[in-house]
C-alpha cells in the first residue's frame, strides 16, 4: 500500500493527514535498522519542526520522524510510552542504540517530539549523525506551545481515549506521558506555568552536551544553503518549506476527533450487538 495522504489532506493538516489512511499496524519490535540515522534535528516541538521534516523529506532522507508519524502507526506509541515510563519513572530497561535501531530503523532523520525527548540519548546512540538545533524566541514559541497543549487537554480526547482505545487512546496516553514526565504537568494549567523554564533549560542541555563540530545552530527563514553546506547536500530548486502548524493545529485536533467518535462509534455498536445477542441466546435457551 501506498501509505501517502492526498495532497489536499496535507495542505489542510501537514503530516497528520496520516491519520485518514489506514493504520500501518507494524510492530517496530520486530524491526532493525535498515537505513542509517544521518540526522539529529533536535529544536523543540513548535520551532518549525514539521518545515524541518518536509525539509528533510526533499533533501531525501528517508521517512524523517516527526510527532505526526506516529497517526500513521499508532503502535510507535507503545515504544515511546515504554520508553518514557523507563527514563522518568526507573520502569523497565531504558532505552539504548538497539531498542531506537527497532522503533526508527526505517528514519534517517528525527525531529519533534517524541524523538526530542530522547535528545541526550539519541546524540549517544548515534555518534555519527549530525545534529540541527532550531530555537524561536521563547514568546512566540510560548504562543504555539499554549495552543498545542490547550488542544491536548480538551476534555472530549480524554473520554474519546476510553471509548476509542486504539487510536485515540494511544495518542493520548503518550502525548500525557510527555506531559507528566518532560514538561512536569498533569494538567493544562501546569503545563502553561512550566513551559518557559522547561524550554530554557532543554536547550541548555543540548549545548552543554553537544560536540560543536557535530551540530548547527540553524535559523528558520534562513533557506536551504547553511543546512545543505552542513549536511553536504545539493541545493534543492525548489523553496524552503514552511508550514504553519498554528493554523493547522486546530483543524488537526477537530479531525482526530472525529475520527476518535467514528471509532468509538464503531466500538459501541459492536459491545452492544454482542451484548444482544448474549441476550437473545439467553431468552432462546
């Protein structure tokens, strides 16, 4: 199967637009490496991320990760749930070179989230890729990030999480799981109260532990000649992508929602056909 979005599905939502195909249902534990990881594009969530993804799609690395990937295969969120509960919460073994060798085997570049959340661990695992670091000022990165987790915490996604458990839920639980263990919040309002020193302080981080000959302090609005001079690329002729995941934002939470009540629809009429029948047979006998 061809596992590519309309066209007009990815101008009105980008990358989410993964979510109206049908599930790839892979388990990455059964998969290996089978393309090199050749780039770390590690700027937090709403820094351009998925411009850099789109970016790094044409430059031709293969299958870049992104958050929205995992709509295209929502058992990803499995591992990533696994491997967050065993770097916050000391559940399980954490994650090393063999374990992201399964989950992003076919990736040969990440950006965003959940791959950010691992930065350290990445730059680790993968010494010889090169690192992309992508950081906004912090009030306008503050103004997207409050519409993400705004729409992350609408109460419609939590009771759709119970009744569509497949996708939904596994969503769900792995952007909360981000919430609680990176960010340190279990509700909107901590999420909004954190987010400043949180972006400081995973920055910090990164440049504390990053060789300086393995990364590049890329500015968006700056084209394709720094990135491609760093990567050893061609410039592509074609323009710089630029996606404004503020204005699909919105439109991608209402389309997981409906998709979430097709499903829980679907779910309910089932239980409820089984539960009929049980009942016929009960009345029968």
């Amino acid at each position: 199967m061809d596992h590519q979005p309309r066209k007009e599905d990815v101008n009105r939502i980008g990358n989410y637009a993964l979510m109206l195909l049908e599930d790839q249902n892979i388990d990455r534990r059964k998969c290996h490496r089978i393309v090199p990881m050749e780039v770390l594009s590690l700027g937090y969530s709403r820094t351009g991320t998925m411009s850099m993804q789109n970016a790094f799609r044409i430059l031709g690395y293969p299958n870049p990760y992104h958050f929205s990937s995992v709509y295209g295969n929502v058992r990803d969120c499995d591992m990533w749930v696994e491997a967050l509960r065993a770097k916050y919460d000391g559940i399980g073994q954490p994650f090393g070179r063999a374990e992201f060798d399964q989950l992003l085997g076919h990736v040969g570049a990440v950006t965003d989230a959940p791959c950010t959340i691992f930065a350290k661990e990445l730059i680790e695992a993968y010494p010889e890729a090169k690192i992309v670091l992508v950081e906004r000022d912090i009030e306008k990165w503050y103004k997207s990030w409050d519409s993400l987790v705004t729409g992350a915490f609408t109460p419609i996604l939590k009771v759709l999480s119970i009744t569509d458990p497949w996708f939904t839920g596994r969503i769900q639980e792995l952007g909360m799981v981000w919430m609680r263990t990176q960010v340190g919040a279990k509700n909107l309002v901590e999420a909004r109260s954190k987010a400043r020193d949180m972006y400081g302080e995973y920055y910090a981080e990164i440049r504390r532990v990053v060789p300086k000959d393995r990364l590049l302090e890329y500015e968006l609005g700056s084209g394709w000649g720094p990135l491609c001079e760093f990567l050893g690329k061609e410039v592509p002729d074609v323009e710089f992508p630029h996606e404004n995941e503020s204005e699909s934002l919105g439109v991608m939470f209402e389309e997981m929602g409906r998709k979430g009540i097709r499903n829980s629809l679907r779910n309910i009429a089932a239980v409820v056909g089984a539960a009929g029948a049980v009942f016929v047979v009960w009345w029968v006998l």
